[in-house]
C-alpha cells in the first residue's frame, strides 16, 4: 500500500511540473520571438553648424487682363456747373465703352474729386471749380486696349491716368515661383557646404521676402527684363510653349509681357 501512494505521489508530481511548463514555456517563446522595436534614428541635423542662403526666381508671364484708368477733367464758374459738364462727358465715355462690349462690372468710378480754383497762390478769392473722375476700365480682351483708348477720348475723356496688365492666374505663377525660389536656395547651400567640404543636412528655418511681387512693362513700375537681372540661380518663362503674345491693335500701348517673382531665405543644417 505503502508503495502505491508513493507511486501516485511521484505521478502528482510530475504532473504539476508538466502543466507548468506547458503554461510557462509560450509566454516566454513569444515573449523571445517578439523583441521590442527599437525606435528610428531621428535625420542628422546640426543646428550649431548652418549656411543661411537666399534663392530667386522670376516666372515672364503674357496677361490677359488690362486695367485702364482714364479721366475726365472738368472746369465751371459754379459747383452745379461743373458737375453737370462732367456729368454729361462721363456718360458719353459710358456710352462709348458699352458699345465696345464693355460690361457694366467692368466699370467703375476710382476717384471723384471736386475743388475750388482761386484767382492765385495766396488768394482766397474763388473764381470757378474742377472736378477730377477718374474711371477704372477692366478689360478681358486685352486686344481692345488701344482701341478703348482711342473711343473714350473721342467721347471726351482728356487724362490716361494709368495701364496696368495683370493676370489671373496670379495664385498660379507665384507657387510655380515659389518652388523655384526654394530650388534655387537649396542648390546654392549645396554649393556652398561642398566648397567647405560639408554637406546639407535637414532645413531649419525658411523665409518669403514679403516684398515678392508682380511687375509689368513700365508705367512707373518698371519692366520684366530689369527684373530678370535680379534673378538667382533658377528663371523659367511660364509662356506655355508654342504660344505667342497676342498683337494689339495699332496704338501706344504694347503688351509685352509681365513678371511674377518670389523670393525665399533659407537655414540649413550642416552634417
């Protein structure tokens, strides 16, 4: 009897050793086939180590929009007077630009003055009265700018104030300007760390000069061949290709074409 208890003592035994290795034993295998990932190293970048640069670029673009500003000047003994003879010129210009096709949204008054004259510097002595209004002219069909020119003085405009070409797809060249821009700066502080026998790390820090801007052929604002000249590293013509500048009719005016231009800073890190 003696021996039997023994015997099935042993088989308890061993029993319970089996069953906790059979529990343990899997945690721990897929505990070991498991490993915890190790986290990715970061990218290089020194910030004690920099080469701040500045990039340029100028987009030559052909508008398709024309804003002209012309005036109608008017001169009278009285204030009724001299509003009623501006009155009457401002719409015969009206009446001369609808039968351009013209559209009324295109047309706008951009300044209205009324002032005295006086007899000379120093006198207060009122001898009539001028008005200034100037109307803004939005043109889409770029092509009738000279023509509109020569129809609104006809009607009795006697000032061009100012032409102005511009495009509508602004938003457009200026991120196709930015883009180069940061090109250009990222190719610059390439050159500039090899040539001191570093490399570009991670950029640090990046800046749009505000004073970026859009320019056209003179008007007081200069032209896009002097902009050219300022240009660094990178300049596209965004003139899609095979297109030509569309010819005005025979005038004063010319189109040319205007600039789009953007201009970043940039740090980089050195490695």
């Amino acid at each position: 009897m003696k021996q039997i208890l023994t015997k099935v003592n042993a088989l308890l035994v061993c029993s319970l050793i089996i069953l906790l290795f059979s529990f343990g034993l899997p945690t721990s295998r897929a505990q070991a086939a498991t490993p915890t990932p190790s986290p990715e190293p970061a990218a290089f970048c020194d910030t004690a180590r920099t080469v701040q640069v500045t990039g340029t670029a100028v987009i030559n673009v052909v508008p398709d929009r024309v804003l002209v500003q012309l005036g109608v000047q008017s001169n009278g003994k009285s204030p009724k007077e001299v509003q009623a003879k501006n009155s009457m010129t401002i719409k015969q210009v009206m009446k001369s630009l609808r039968a351009l096709g013209i559209e009324d949204k295109d047309i706008a008054t951009d300044w209205y003055t009324i002032e005295p004259l006086y007899e000379d510097y120093d006198s207060l002595s009122i001898k009539g009265y001028r008005i200034n209004n100037i109307v803004a002219i939005t043109l889409r069909d770029i092509k009738k700018t000279n023509n509109v020119i020569v129809m609104v003085m006809q009607a009795g405009a006697n000032q061009v104030v100012n032409i102005d070409f511009y495009t509508s797809e602004l938003r457009k060249y200026r991120d196709q300007a930015r883009e180069l821009a940061m090109q250009a700066a990222s190719e610059k502080a390439q050159g500039l760390a090899h040539a001191a026998g570093a490399n570009v790390g991670c950029v640090l820090n990046i800046n749009e000069n505000p004073s970026s801007y859009t320019n056209g052929w003179g008007w007081g604002y200069g032209s896009a061949s002097n902009q050219n000249l300022m240009t660094q590293n990178t300049m596209q013509n965004a003139m899609p290709a095979g297109s030509e500048i569309p010819a005005l009719d025979d005038g004063p005016v010319s189109l040319g074409q205007i600039s789009v231009k953007a201009e970043v800073s940039a740090t980089f890190g050195l490695k």
